[in-house]
C-alpha cells in the first residue's frame, strides 16, 4: 500500500532513479567519440586541400589572363608604331649604303622601313630628297624562340633606339600588296615605289600549318641585294591554315602616287 502510494505520488525511491537519465549518463552521451572526431577532422582536412587547389588554379588563371593582356597590348603598340611609320616611309635614298638604300625591305618574317619626319630637298633635285632624320624600324618573328622583335632608331649622328619584343607568340606573317596582287615580299628599291598596303597577322597560339615555297632573296633581280636583306628573315614560313588571332591591313598614302611617278 504504502508503495502505491508512493508510486502514485510521482516521486522514486533513493537508489531506484533510472540510469539512463542520470547526470553521468546525460554527459556521455554529448561527447564525441573518437571516430568521430577523426572523421571531422579528415572533412576539415579535404575542405582545405579542396579550397587551397582552388586559389591555386584561380591565381594561374588570373596569371594566363594578365598575361594574354600583356601580349595584346604590346601588339598593339607594335602595329600602331608600324602604320605611324609606314605612313612616313620614302621608297628610298638615292645612293645609299647598308643602313639606308631601300625604303621598305620586308619578306613574309620580317620587315624593314625607312621612314623621316620632314623630307628634305636638295636644291635642284626636288625629286630626290634626303633624309637628314631617317628612323630605321625592323619587325622580325623568330621561330625559334617564338618572338616578335621590334627596334626603332635614327640612323647617322649616333641617335638613341627604342626595342620591344613580344613573346610566346605562335606565328606571324607579312604580305605586300603592289596594287593588283599580293605577295611575300617587296623591296621599294626594285618596284621603284612603295606598296600600296602592307598586311600583319599575327597568331598568338601556335597554329596548324602546311609547307610553303622558299624565296632566296627579298627583292627581284640584282636590286634586291639593297638595303638590308641579311637583317630580315627571306624564307617563307609554313603557311599557317587557320585564320589569325589579329590582322592588320596597313595602307599607305604615297604609294600610289610614286607609283604612278615611277612609271
């Protein structure tokens, strides 16, 4: 009876509490076992690898980007430094040596302009003028070592040069138009006059090519051995078949008027 009574009391006996909601109990079942904690662990870990693989192919990106941005800005000067210069270029000196001669050399890998700021006339030659400030500029590809070479200077009375070079560059490609059609090189010595349009293509990548035919000499006849034709590249490259990465169609304004002199 007097359990009963106890029992409907609500109240338990001292010694009778259950052992599952004891306080001990209670506190072992909050900790973590050894398993588990490993197992935390070995998520924490892969989470790091996971994220610092992650940093480490987005700053290999952001590296090829600022890369790519590189080459495209400094090919962009270049060709914008090379229709500057091509727009002042004279279709030669009359009796000049290695460093003048012919005012544009160029072949399919390389290219040569003889340019002056402010013509100037000798009395009672008016149509032979000299160039008392000739600015030499050479563009030249290096298959070897995949660069773009550029070099600016004056030539005579020991004036400065200015270089740049683009590197991991696929291919470059130079075409001379003579106003009916295009080919792999020009010398203004030997046409008597300068090309109505000069193309650049540049690929950045490089492309996909297929055998091209070798010319022995950049100019035609026995003019072309003026000017400078050991500094630019004669040999035509293997012609790239796929389109290029950057193409520039350079005209120039006196062209079609010496061409017109000449004949």
């Amino acid at each position: 009876m007097i359990w009963k009574c106890v029992a409907k009391s609500g109240d338990t006996p001292s010694g009778l509490e259950d052992s599952a909601t004891s306080p001990a109990a209670r506190g072992r079942r909050k900790a973590f076992t050894l398993v588990e904690v490993l197992l935390a662990l070995a998520l924490l870990v892969g989470l790091i690898g996971a994220l610092w693989v992650f940093l480490g192919n987005l700053q290999l990106s952001q590296r090829a980007v600022a890369d790519e941005v590189e080459r495209q800005v400094a090919a962009t000067r270049i060709l914008d430094c090379l229709e500057q210069q091509l727009a002042q270029s004279i279709a030669g000196v009359p009796g000049g040596g290695a460093e003048t001669g012919a005012g544009v050399t160029g072949s399919a890998l390389g290219l040569r302009i003889l340019a002056r700021g402010v013509p100037i006339v000798v009395q009672g030659s008016p149509d032979q003028p000299l160039g008392g400030d000739l600015v030499g500029t050479t563009l030249a590809f290096d298959e070897g070592s995949s660069t773009m070479m550029f070099e600016q200077r004056t030539i005579g009375g020991g004036g400065s040069s200015v270089s740049a070079r683009v590197g991991s560059v696929g291919a470059m490609r130079l075409r001379y138009f003579d106003g009916s059609t295009w080919s792999e090189a020009f010398d203004s010595a030997a046409r008597g006059g300068l090309p109505p349009a000069v193309e650049v293509s540049i690929w950045f990548n490089k492309p996909e090519t297929e055998e091209g035919a070798l010319q022995p000499s950049v100019g035609t006849g026995e003019a072309g051995e003026s000017g400078t034709a050991g500094e630019v590249p004669a040999a035509l490259p293997n012609v790239p078949t796929v389109p290029a990465d950057r193409v520039r169609i350079i005209s120039i304004p006196d062209a079609a008027a010496l061409s017109e002199k000449a004949a």
